[in-house]
C-alpha cells in the first residue's frame, strides 16, 4: 500500500475525475473523463491517474489515507 499521490475532499458520492482538473492546459494533459461512485467505504480511487476522492463526512474523512486499501475505479471503461 502507498498514500495516494492526490486527495480530494468532495460533498457528493458520484464525481469526474480527467486527470486535468487543475492543470493549466486541460484535458488535453489528462486522461478520459470518467464519473466514479463512492460506496459504503466512503472513498474511491481513479484507475487511470490515482487521485483519491474522500466523502466529506465519510468514513474515511480523517482517516491516514495511506493506510487504507486503493478502491479503483475508471481504468476499465
């Protein structure tokens, strides 16, 4: 297990993740935009560049995010 290389505090269980959101240049530097759920483990990781969205609120919220397992999502569609 590893910490994951970039975490974001989202409000909603489904989010998209592009691997660009906040790289000058866009999409064009990321990846597929894909929509991710979070489920009961209050967290979900991208498949395709790794960053983890944490529920806020959720039962991973606070947590050492290193710790827990990846839950991937995105890198099949």
């Amino acid at each position: 297990m590893h910490p994951p290389l970039e975490i974001t505090h989202v409000s909603q269980s489904r989010v998209a993740c592009d691997g660009a959101t906040d790289i000058p240049g866009g999409a064009a530097l990321g990846h597929p935009r894909v929509w991710l759920q979070i489920d009961e483990h209050g967290y979900v990781d991208c498949g395709y560049c790794d960053r983890r969205f944490v529920l806020i609120g959720g039962p991973a919220d606070g947590k050492d995010q290193g710790k827990l397992p990846d839950i991937s999502e995105g890198a099949s569609l």
